[in-house]
C-alpha cells in the first residue's frame, strides 16, 4: 500500500491511497484501502490520514477517521496516530502504519510494524525513515 | 508550515536488499508532490502526483508491483479524499489499469458516487478513456515469487506481509 496527505498553500488538504491489497487474498477480497474512514480521510477542519497495514483490522477500526477523532480533542498529529495505532494494537492485535496533517501544516508518520518507508517535504526540506526512531533530513 | 506534502510506502516488512528502493521511491515522489504545490497546484493534485509515481514504482504493493490474490493476479483498490468538500473517490477489485488513484479521483470528479467496483469500475475507465494495461506489466517476479512462497498450505501471508511488531 502506498499512499498520502498534503495542505496547500490555502489550507485545503487531501489525501490518497492506492493498493495492491494482502498477499494471496481471495479472489474479490476488499481491505481498508477504498473505504473512506479506514484507508484514508481528510476534513479540513481537522486533517487528513493515509493508512497502511492489515486492512480487516484497520477497517475494525476506522483508522483515518479515529485519529482525527483525537485530533478534534486537541492531541498533535503525530499524538492522535499513536493513540490510533495503539487501539487498533491492544484492540485487535494488528500493526499499521500512517502519515497524518493537520490543517496547520504540523505532520507526522508513526507506525507500530518494525518498519515503514516515508518522506515528507516542507519548507524546501526534505525527511524521510524506514526503521522506527528514523527521521533523516537533507534540503530538497 | 504550508505547503506541506506526506507519503508513506506502505508499513510491514521490507526486506534489507529492497530497503534502499523504497526510500528512494517515496523520497522522489514526495519531491514530485512538493513541486505540484510549488506551483500553486492544489493539495488533491500534489497527493495524486506522488501516490501515481509510488504506483508506478514496482518496489510497491500499488499499480506495478502489486502483490497477486490466490490465483495469481493483480486486483486493485484506491481512494481520494478532498477536505474542503469532503468529496471523495475510489475503486476497489479493479484490474488492468495502471493508476487506480487516477481512477478514483474521476469517479469523484465526474459521477455521483463514491466508489465503483470491478466490472463497473472497468467500464468506467474505459468510458473515461482510461487506457487498459496487460496484468502481465503490473506483475513483477517479486510479487510472483511471494505469491508461490505463500500458497503453501501453512503459510502465514499476513504475517509475511506485516513481519513483526515494532
């Protein structure tokens, strides 16, 4: 799964998802990705998300939409997709991964898997990391 | 802060010798995103721009590269979403087409639905000219060689797919 989440220069944001799905799925199976609230949401009044991770379990969930939940209660991006990332951990015993904006241009990309591969551009900086803990920057 | 632009290649494993291609492939189409915007593009433009080059990067589960279902071929799913109408896309079970996140930002932007699924989804694409692609070019021998690995009776796809928790 792919995917991701912007804020242009007049505060609109978006996101985008696009996968191939699980390995040998069943013929017709449907995960998280095309169901809005699971594999991807955005509002401008609060953000938008762009999920990955084991689709039943994400769709269990709601991803995109419940770390926007947290975010209507004021917690940071990158606060509210560790807050989702954790229930749909202790809830469902499943691992994820998500980048997350705010209308404000403050981001995040969290996940609970040992890795994920995600870049960010802002401010003509470029950041990117695979492994947890990684946060690389260089100019774009 | 703005403009701002995100992407992810998709959380699991990934494997040490893929490990460089995938950060190449989002760092390029976070720099493709960024210059949509950089030019005054909207934030739907930007996140189409970078999810459509991560599809069309086989060292991802998305277009090229997509893993295979049990018989050994490609069904693809996507979604876009626009904050500032809370209009949204998307396509689920939809073969030979390239960009599925190209797909669904039509039936966002040209029906009244919010998402078309395989044969219709198809039929769609081909009413909005969206050209067909053989399945064999979004195979890669990657995705072929896991699907063989996992069609063993014990395998464990998921947790294939997932690996370990972090």
């Amino acid at each position: 799964t792919v995917g991701a989440v912007a804020v242009d220069s007049e505060g609109n944001v978006a996101c985008a998802t696009s996968t191939g799905g699980m390995l040998n799925k069943m013929e017709g199976r449907v995960g998280d990705t095309p169901c809005i609230g699971s594999g991807g949401y955005a509002d401008n009044q609060m953000g938008a998300v762009s999920t990955t991770g084991h689709g039943e379990a994400i769709m269990k969930v709601t991803l995109a939409r419940l770390i926007l939940f947290h975010m209507e209660q004021g917690h940071s991006p990158e606060a509210a997709s560790d807050l989702g990332l954790a229930y749909m951990k202790s809830r469902v015993e499943a691992l994820g991964g998500v980048v997350t904006v705010d209308p404000q241009g403050h981001w995040a990309a969290r996940f609970s898997s040992k890795q994920m591969s995600w870049a960010a551009a802002q401010k003509d900086m470029l950041h990117y990391g695979l492994y947890g803990g990684e946060h690389f920057t260089q100019s774009i | 802060m703005l403009p701002v632009v995100v992407v992810h290649g998709g959380a699991g494993h990934i494997p040490k010798e893929r490990a460089e291609k995938s950060m190449e492939g989002v760092c390029s189409a976070v720099r493709a995103g960024y210059a949509v915007l950089k030019r005054g593009g909207s934030s739907m433009d930007a996140v189409v721009e970078a999810v459509t080059q991560l599809e069309n990067n086989p060292a991802f589960n998305a277009g090229c590269g997509s893993v295979l279902n049990v018989k050994g071929e490609v069904e693809m799913d996507a979604i876009v979403m626009d904050g500032k109408t809370l209009g949204s896309g998307a396509v689920s079970a939809v073969r030979n087409i390239a960009n599925p996140v190209c797909l669904a930002r039509l039936v966002m932007d040209k029906t009244s639905h919010t998402c078309l699924t395989a044969e219709g989804a198809s039929k769609f694409a081909r009413s909005m000219g969206v050209a067909e692609v053989p399945m064999e070019s979004l195979i890669t021998e990657y995705a072929r060689m896991r699907w063989r690995k996992n069609l063993a009776a014990d395998a464990k796809p998921v947790e294939c797919q997932m690996g370990k928790m972090g």
